[in-house]
C-alpha cells in the first residue's frame, strides 16, 4: 500500500516538473520585457498617487520590438487602473510570427499584438484578429494616411492600424553631387533623377566622373521602389502577377551591374554600411564611395545616422525616381482577447491619438518621463524625436518643430519631416498581400543568380517560379515572361 | 521470497519510469503527431485541418526542390562525413599508436574539438563574411594577383557547396576523434604486442585489429552522424539567403521542411510530411548501416571463427 501511493506520489512529482518544464518557458522571458507593475505585488511599482490596490485591468501586448513598451507606459500614465503586460519577442527568425501562432486558442492569448510590414497581411487576412472597423471615424479626424489604413484592411474590414507612415525617400552625398552633377541643391538633383531613365543617365554620368564612385550600393535598394509602382499586387484571384515593373526591374538591375553603376555589396553587409561612410574599399586596394541610398523613414534614424561615421551634414534627401514605403508597425487586437474593449482602447491610444502621436514624434517620451510614471522601466527605454507618424494633421503641426534640430543639421539644413510629408500621400497600400515575403525572396534568389552571370534570364525565370510553386502549391503559375 | 523478488521488479520500473515518460511525450507522442499531421492540410492560421490522405506525399513527390533537398543532403553530407571519419581515423591511429609516442594528444583533441563549441551563427556568419564581396578571401586573391577581380564567391554553386562541407568537417571531425581514440584505446594492448611478434606491419594491424575490433564504434559513429546528416540545418540556412541560395543548391530537408512550415499561412501538414519523409529515409539508412556492419561472425555460428582476435585467444 505504502509503496503505491509513493509511486502515485513520485509520478505526480514528475508530472508536475514535465509542467513546469513546458509553462516555465513564458513568465521568464516575460519578466526582463514586463512593464513593472505586475499583478502580484499591489500596485507598489505604479506612480506615487494611485494607491489603489484594488483589482487592476491586465492588458497583454506584444511585440518585436521595446518601442512600443514606450506607449505603453504612458498608456498606463493616463489610465491609472489599468496594468499593461508587455511582452518583446525577437522576430529575426521568424519566432515573434511562430510564438503569436501558437498562443491563439490558449489562455496565453495576447489582447494586442503588434505586427510587422512582412507580415502584418498574413494577420488581417486571417481570422485572428479583431475588426477595429469603430475606429475609423478616428483616423478621418486625424487624417491616417490612406495607404496606412489600407493595409490594414482585408475586403473592407479593417483590423489593424499604425502609428507610423513610411513613405521612402532618396538619400545621396552632397559633395559628390556637387563634384559630379555641378549641384547639390535638392530640387535640382530630383530634377536631374525625376524618373528610372534619368536615373540611369546620371549613374553613367557618376561612373565618368570617377570610376570609384557608384551611384548605389546594391540595385536590390529599388526592389522596394519598383514593386511599389505595380498596376497589381503578386497574387491576384489565386494566381500569380508578373508586373511589367518585375521585368522592368529586373533588366534595371541587370544594366546597374553590368555598367558598373553598383558597389555590388548586398544589401546589410558590412560592405553596404561601409559605403555610407566611406570606408569601403575594393579588392583592388581603392577606396570607394557611394553616391546614394534608398531608404524610408526609419532608415534615417536607424540605419544611415549610425553607420555614417563623420559624413553627417554632407547627405541631402529627396523623393527619388520613384515614390515608395518600406517596412512599418501596425497594432491589432486579437479576437480572442477578453479584454476586447480594453484592446481597442489601448490600439486606439498607439496609433490614433493625436497627444501620443505628437509626443511620440517631437521626443515627449524620454526617460524620466516613463520613469515618472513606471520607476521600474530600463534606463535605455525613451523614444527620441523624428520618427515619422501617420497623421497627416499630427505631421502638419510639427514639421515646422524640426528646423534646426540635430537631424536638420545632419541632412545639411533640410527638415526630413517636411521631405517626408510630401511623399507620404503618394504611397500605394494596396499591393501588400500575406504572400509577399516569400514571393520576394525567391526572386531575389534567383535574380542574384542571373545579375552574376550564373544562370540566363530565362533560366532565372523559371527557377523563381519553380520555388514559388513548391511554397504555394494552391497558387495558379503564369508562363515564364520572354 | 517470490513476492520481494516482484517488488525488486517492480523498483526498476519506478527507476525507469522518468526516461519511459519523458520518452512517451518528448519522443513518441511528437513522432506519432507529426505523422498523423502529415495526412492533413492543417496551416497555423486557419487552425482546421483536414484529412487528406497522401496528397501531401504526393505533392512532395512532384516537387522538383524537395528531390532537389534530398539530393543535397545526401550530397553534403557524404562529401563531408567520408574526410571526416578517414581523417578521424587517421588521426586516431596517429595518436593511440604506441611506436609514435605522440607529445601532448590531449591538447590536439582539444584544439580538434573547439570548433564544435562555436555556436553555428557565429560561424556562418564568419564565412559569410570572409566570402563577401569585399570580404578578406577577394581582398587578398585580387591584392595578389590569383584574381582579377572580386568575385561573389556564394553565388557559385560549387564554392557554396565546397564552403558548407568544409565547415560541417571542420565543425564535427574533433567530435569524431575523440570517439574513435576512445575506442581505440579500449582495445586491449597486448593484441598488438602479439601482432608484432608475428612481424605485422602497422597497416597490417590497422586492417586486421583496429578496424574490427572498432565496429561498434563505427557503427555508432555512421548512425549518429547519418541522422545528424540528414537534419542538417543550421549552417546552410544561415550561410546564405535561408532558402538554400545560390540556386537552391544548399537547400536540405530541413530547410524545405522550415520554409513549409514558416510560409505565410504557417503549412503544417505539408512540414510534417518533409519530416516523415526524412524519417523514413533515415531509419531505412541506418538499418542498413546495421545491416552492413553487423557482426557476421556471430550469425554463421557453425562457420569456424577466424578473426585475429580469435587466433590470438587461441594462442
């Protein structure tokens, strides 16, 4: 007797390390990203005056990335009752995607989950996520930018939405236009590089003027701009659209490298960054320089700022050849939350308030600020001016806030803010779908392939398809173009 | 009596009963699932499969890339696993040999067991970098004179290919090492000391003592190393695109079986029926490893043993 119940004992005892095994996994990763204030210890981290220690509402976010812990705190700052749970998952790999698949269903289910440019479409065209459609009356207020709202809108629901717009722009080297082109004047250079054509007369014009310098770092940086300008998105009725821009792309890409006109390294390798700074040097022992970057919103503050070494004040921007956007957060509610309207409230306050936007912008949100309202937030957490948003009327109030401000200074006396909200009306959210990503990556595979002279056009072709047709074996395959 | 003898069984269960339970929901329960998602179109974002039966295997079947990722596989795996276990063994012999006094062998396995360490990001990063355009191999091929010009290394098959097993032996031959030295040293001493009294040459002795006596080793060592083979993942994805760039010439199983599983709608079932596929190529392969390799000796019972290890007993 005594034995058997040790034995029900003991297998209970691994039963529960088996569980405790597979639920350990959450609360730890959770703990570091937690916006303090969690449900357990009463109300003791929150700001000095609430001293309820009543029941707080639990909000759970998630995301890729700690920006939006940033409103999530002044979230918390303005409704003192409720406690948001803010998770961060990395999302290189794919995990942050995975992680939100597998909680729906369970009761780890996030109410508000942030969702990425890549794949923001997978998510509002399933079923998962919540219709935000009685926040639409918000967005003609604060005049969304319509391509944001379109995104995150399948067959006239709209379930996502996003505090950001990121409309792209065309960065290039003073100096060298001045040296090359006889101006460095913005209005000038965007006359000269107005459309694809010009564009290319300009690279050849760069090329004669030094060998040494390329007009970009990679063709690949056009991808985006001529995928934007399509009549069609990839898939359309179940099957698959090549665009004439795809041809036209592609032979645009094939010219840029057969001529020169590129520094042929990959977009995000260390070569690519050394360009903006100057540093790059080729095999053959000289240095070389880049002229120009194609790049969004964000690129600038996070991309080209800190790779640029001591060549700020010596970039310009301008629209470019070809009006695009690149990339961007957009926030939905998930179905299943139970706080549903709670969720709402909250997405409503991240991307369609108009104090947060302007907070989030002109660089309210610094540390002592979140700090003020949530003493167990990390030093670094802060959101520093410039981040373009997605209110035409919020872009409109501040843009005048930017002149002569550090990033003024950097891009030689011009306001990005105001460079940017002249593009942003341009852009086209229609031509996102789910299948996006992988589509993409497959031609940009084989496009590699045929640029470097391994394989022939039509070869290229066909391998790109072939790749498609394996990853979406539903989809109906056009004939390979000529 | 007869009844503690029971409770003495019945203890060893208990002992058991943790690996038994960990198997049954670690092993058994993924592999029976895995299985019988295989047979459905179940996608992480629709969260209603149905069954399908084979279509999924038939699918596959007509997808040039998954032949393709087997071809692959079965290509990097060989072309790095035979240099691997010759140069192991080569090695082993060097430093187990009793003639050859080899000064210190524990810090050469060392040295030969570090790259195992290294974690597998940092690696294919590393190569991925010394590769690049203007990475250090095109700096000093072109400062040099052996190249004209830079080239883009990872877009040549064959150099891509070359590049992953490199690093896959590179990476696994000091594991491979120190399995062998331990099986080497395991045999006994004196097999050799009465082989050199017969005058056997060291190749001799290799052949006829090493070799044989190692079996169970080696066998250990393919099987291993097949099923490591054919879930080769992390190198390749990470040395390229992630998509077995260039060409899908570095595409494995796995791979295939990630990007299904990874796609827009999240493809399970058709994820699930790569695994099966793969699991069923392997247990076929390791089976006939077994099968190859067994022990004929101990099958043919009434056939007079002869192996060395026989005659010298006998002595």
């Amino acid at each position: 007797m005594r034995k058997s119940i040790l034995s029900v004992l003991s297998l209970l005892m691994i039963a529960s390390m088996l569980l405790a095994a597979c639920g350990g996994g959450s609360p730890a990763t959770e703990a570091p990203a937690d916006s303090g204030g969690s449900s357990d210890s009463g109300g003791s981290s929150d700001s000095g005056g609430s001293s309820d220690s009543g029941e707080k509402q639990v909000l759970k976010v998630w995301s890729f990335t700690n920006e939006i812990l940033t409103m999530a705190i002044a979230f918390e700052g303005q409704n003192p009752d409720v406690d948001v749970q803010f998770t961060m998952i990395p999302m290189d790999a794919g995990e942050y995607q995975t992680k939100i698949k597998a909680a729906i269903g369970t009761a780890d289910v996030p109410d508000v989950v942030a969702l990425e440019a890549a794949f923001v479409k997978e998510w509002v065209e399933a079923d998962f996520l919540a219709d935000l459609g009685d926040l639409l009356p918000l967005t003609e207020e604060l005049q969304t930018y319509p391509s944001v709202v379109e995104v995150g809108t399948h067959e006239g629901v709209t379930k996502a939405y996003s505090y950001q717009a990121t409309p792209g722009a065309f960065f290039y080297r003073r100096s060298i236009a001045t040296e090359c082109l006889g101006t460095d004047d913005p209005a000038e250079v965007q006359a000269l590089v107005n459309d694809i054509e010009s564009f290319l007369e300009v690279a050849e014009t760069i090329k004669q003027c030094n060998p040494n310098y390329f007009t970009v770092g990679t063709s690949g940086e056009l991808f985006n701009p001529f995928l934007a300008n399509r009549a069609q998105p990839w898939i359309v009725d179940g099957a698959l659209v090549i665009d004439p821009q795809v041809e036209a792309y592609i032979d645009f890409a094939k010219l840029m490298r057969d001529n020169g006109y590129e520094s042929q390294a990959n977009q995000w390798s260390e070569g690519w960054f050394a360009g903006m700074n100057d540093s790059l040097v080729g095999a053959d022992g000289q240095p070389k320089k880049v002229f120009s970057y194609f790049l969004p919103t964000w690129g600038l503050p996070y991309v080209l700022i800190p790779n640029s070494g001591d060549t700020g004040g010596d970039w310009a921007m301008i629209n470019g050849p070809l009006p695009y956007q690149w990339g961007g957060t957009w926030v939905g509610a998930m179905a299943d939350s139970p706080n549903l309207d709670l969720a709402k409230e909250f997405v409503a306050f991240v991307a369609l308030n108009e104090e947060n936007l302007t907070n989030w912008a002109t660089g309210v949100y610094t540390n002592e600020y979140l700090k003020a309202i949530d003493p167990t937030v990390a030093d670094g957490q802060a959101q520093a001016a410039g981040d373009f948003v997605s209110s035409q009327v919020v872009v409109e109030k501040i843009t005048s806030s930017f002149d002569g401000s550090e990033l003024y200074e950097w891009l030689g006396g011009q306001n990005n803010y105001e460079a940017f909200g002249v593009a942003a009306p341009n852009v086209n959210g229609a031509l996102l779908t789910g299948s996006d990503d992988a589509i993409q990556r497959a031609l940009q595979s084989a496009r590699d392939q045929y640029l470097n002279g391994e394989i022939d056009k039509a070869t290229m072709w066909q391998q790109w398809l072939d790749v498609v047709r394996s990853e979406f074996p539903d989809l109906v395959i056009p004939e390979p173009p000529q | 009596m007869k009844f503690t003898k029971i409770n003495r069984n019945y203890y060893g269960y208990f002992f058991i009963a943790p690996f038994i339970i960990a198997f049954l929901v670690f092993g058994l329960y993924p592999l029976y699932n895995t299985l019988s998602l295989s047979l459905t179109d179940y996608t992480l974002m629709t969260r209603k499969g149905e069954y399908i039966g084979l279509q999924n295997f038939t699918v596959l079947f007509a997808d040039q890339l998954f032949l393709k990722a087997i071809g692959n596989t079965w290509l990097i795996w060989l072309l790095n696993f035979i240099p691997q276990i010759g140069v192991a063994l080569l090695l082993s012999a060097w430093f187990t040999n009793n003639r050859l006094k080899i000064k210190g062998v524990g810090i050469w396995r060392a040295i030969f067991y570090l790259p195992n360490l290294l974690i597998p990001v940092v690696i294919a990063a590393l190569f991925n970098s010394f590769f690049s355009f203007y990475g250090p191999i095109n700096q000093f091929m072109v400062r040099f004179g052996y190249q004209a010009e830079a080239v883009h290394y990872l877009q040549n098959v064959e150099i891509t290919r070359a590049v992953v097993i490199f690093i896959q032996w590179w990476m696994w031959f000091g594991q491979t090492i120190i399995i062998v030295m331990a099986g080497m040293t395991s045999i006994p001493v004196h097999l050799y000391e009465a082989a050199m009294v017969d005058g056997a040459s060291a190749a001799q002795m290799f052949r006829r003592i090493t070799l044989p006596l190692l079996k169970p080793i080696l066998i250990f060592i393919f099987v291993t190393s097949l099923v490591g083979g054919m879930q080769m993942f992390d190198i390749p994805y990470l040395l390229t695109d992630g998509r077995g760039a260039p060409s899908n010439s570095i595409m494995t199983n796995n791979i295939l079986m990630y990007m299904k599983f990874a796609s827009s709608r999240g493809h399970i079932g058709a994820a699930s029926a790569v695994a099966v596929l793969t699991f069923i190529m392997t247990t076929i392969c390791a089976l006939g490893i077994f099968f190859v390799l067994r022990d004929k000796d101990d099958t043919v019972t009434n056939k007079p043993k002869r192996s060395w290890f026989k005659k010298s007993e006998t002595k």
